[in-house]
C-alpha cells in the first residue's frame, strides 16, 4: 500500500524532464569537451565570457551592467562557481529548474480552467524544443518562465515581477507584451464581440507598431539616428511572417545566421514538432472562436505580431524567441481542445428527443 500512494505522487513529465536532461547534456559534453558552448548557440560563449572574463573583475550594480552581463542567470552561477560549480553547468540546471516551473504552471492554468491535465498535453507547453533549450546554457527558459507571469496570473506582484525579469533579460518583449496589452484593452472596451476582421486589421497594425518600435529602440539603446522601417510590406516579410507561424524561420534566413542544411533543418521539426504544432493550432482555434475571443488569446496574438515586427528589422528570428509566446498559445490551445472535445462528447451522450405524442 505505501508503495501505490508514493508511486501515485511521481510525476511521469518531471521524472522524463530530468533524466533526457541529464543524459542529452552528458552526451554534449562527451562529444564536445569545453566547445560545448559553440553548440546550437554561441549565446553560451557569451553567457561564459561574462561570467569569467566580467563578473570575475568585480560586480557592477546599476541598470546597464546588471542588463547587459545577464545578471539573472550569469550571477547564480558565477555564484555557483565559487562552490567548485562548472558555471555552464549551472546555467543548465538553472534552464531545468525554470524548465519544471514551467510545466507547473501550465498544469496549474489548464485545472484551473476545469479541463483534467493529461500528460499529452505537454507538448503544447513544455515539449520537444523546451526540454531541448534546457541542455543549453541560454536564458531561454527563464524568459518562459516569467513571461507566463505576466499572461497567465491575476496577482499584481507576480505580474510585476515577470515584467522585471523579462526586461532584464530580453526588453523589446516586454515592449512587445506592453503595447499589445495596450491595444487589446482599446478593442475590448469598444465592442463585445470581437470580429476577425477588427482582429486581423489590428494584428497588421501591431506589426506596423512593432517595425517603429524597433527604430525608436535602436535609437534610445544605441544612439542610431532614427528611419522609417524598411520592407515592412514586402512578400519577403510577409513569407517571413508566415514562417514564423509555421516554425520554419530558417528558411528565410542567410547561411551566416543558420549552419544546417534546409533538409537537415527540415528533418528536425520532426522531433520538435511543437515548433509549428502550437501556432497553427492556435490560429485554427482562433478561427473557430470568431466572435468569442477573449482578452487573453488577443493580448498573445497581438504581442507575437508587435514582436515579429521588432526581429523583422533585424537578421535574428528564431523558434526559441517566440517560444515566450508559444507557450502561452499552446496553453489557450489545450484549453480549447479540451473545451470542444467535452461539448462533442456531452452532444453524443446526449439521449435522442422523444416523438412529442398528439
């Protein structure tokens, strides 16, 4: 009997999580030795030139510094590293811990929307790609983390301090997550019923909203005199902006940005399926809703559009910069899934009218 109850509280994803964690980063290492860091993303290069070439001459505590050096993650494990850590190696673990908040969170808002979690489910918020992102050394999942923060819960500190973390680590989301938030409380408020016209319109807008937006940073960040946006109704944007949906951004990128084959890229998506699964089901979702899209499914769809309008100006778009987004999407998704297969299974149990007697 005391085996069944502990047997009851193993978490099958976590137990998964963990052990494809480990092993997926000891073949890494094996394999790459201390070039680890230029596999997949030389953001992990960075991550360890800040922690032993920055953090090691003295920590710096104001706004630029705590920014720029990544303090969020790079001072956990500069941290660590005093303790004997590898600090790569804690940036890692730092990814799975944030990696298992995550899917707490994402199952804490499916229950608490009245639909029974299924372990299926998972890979719609924490699949393939994200327990990918958590062997690796990035900030990735960090920003998921907090970014679910600031969609998912109604406490204000909380919401707070998702805004916080964001900006620290990557701020034009959290201009993107602002001003879409913004737009969708103008619409709300002007009608009830949401048309996918009025819903298309404004999402062309926050793209519009979001290639200035870029301008303006650039300028307020790095000096840059200011322009108006470029190719911002091209077809290439527009294949961009479609692939973005479809998770295949690599197609529309140079070879300087993406070292893999387009087929090997291609044969990828088959493991990380979740890349393209979420956004299309959302978008079908979305259509089938027409009408009776609430303020949170608008205020994602909205901010992701107001994003891709930042990286349209610039040369780096990838599947993990809107992971942020998709795991909100992929969350609504199950929801609705859920809602619609019980309204179909309630319409089949349903007993057949009588014949009203004369």
């Amino acid at each position: 009997m005391w085996f069944q109850v502990r047997r009851r509280r193993i978490d099958v994803y976590v137990v998964v999580a963990i052990m494809t964690w480990a092993i997926v980063t000891i073949l890494i290492f094996f394999k790459y030795k201390q070039d680890q860091v230029l596999f997949y993303s030389n953001d992990q290069q960075w991550h360890k030139t800040l922690i032993y070439d920055y953090l090691g001459h003295g920590l710096h505590f104001n706004l630029n510094e705590i920014m720029g050096a990544r303090y969020v993650i790079t001072l956990p494990a500069f941290i660590a590293s005093k303790f004997g850590i590898d600090p790569i190696l804690a940036i890692k673990m730092i990814q799975l811990v944030f990696l298992i908040l995550t899917y707490k969170e994402g199952k804490r808002f499916i229950e608490r929307n009245n639909v029974v979690f299924k372990l299926w489910q998972t890979i719609f918020f924490v699949g393939p790609t994200s327990i990918f992102l958590s062997t690796l050394a990035l900030r990735d999942l960090v920003i998921v983390f907090f970014t679910t923060q600031i969609f998912l819960r109604n406490s204000i500190h909380r919401k707070i301090t998702g805004t916080i973390v964001v900006f620290l680590l990557r701020p034009h989301l959290v201009v993107a997550i602002f001003i879409g938030w913004i737009l969708t409380q103008i619409i709300s408020r002007r009608s009830r019923r949401l048309s996918l016209s009025v819903l298309l319109g404004t999402s062309v807008f926050a793209y519009v909203i979001g290639t200035i937006s870029y301008i303006v940073g650039a300028n307020v960040q790095n000096g840059i005199p200011l322009r108006m946006p470029v190719e911002v109704f091209t077809q290439y944007k527009f294949v961009r902006m479609f692939a973005n949906f479809a998770g295949l951004q690599f197609l529309t990128l140079g070879a300087t940005v993406v070292r893999l084959s387009t087929t090997q890229l291609l044969l990828t998506r088959v493991i990380f399926i979740d890349t393209f699964l979420i956004s299309i089901t959302f978008l079908v979702l979305i259509l089938r809703r027409s009408g009776q899209i609430d303020d949170l499914r608008v205020h994602v769809l909205l901010s992701f559009m107001l994003f891709f309008g930042l990286a349209s100006q610039s040369d780096w778009n990838s599947s993990r910069q809107n992971l942020p987004f998709l795991t909100v999407m992929g969350l609504t998704s199950v929801v609705d899934i859920m809602r619609v297969r019980q309204r179909v299974e309630n319409h089949v149990l349903e007993p057949a009218a009588l014949p009203s007697s004369q």
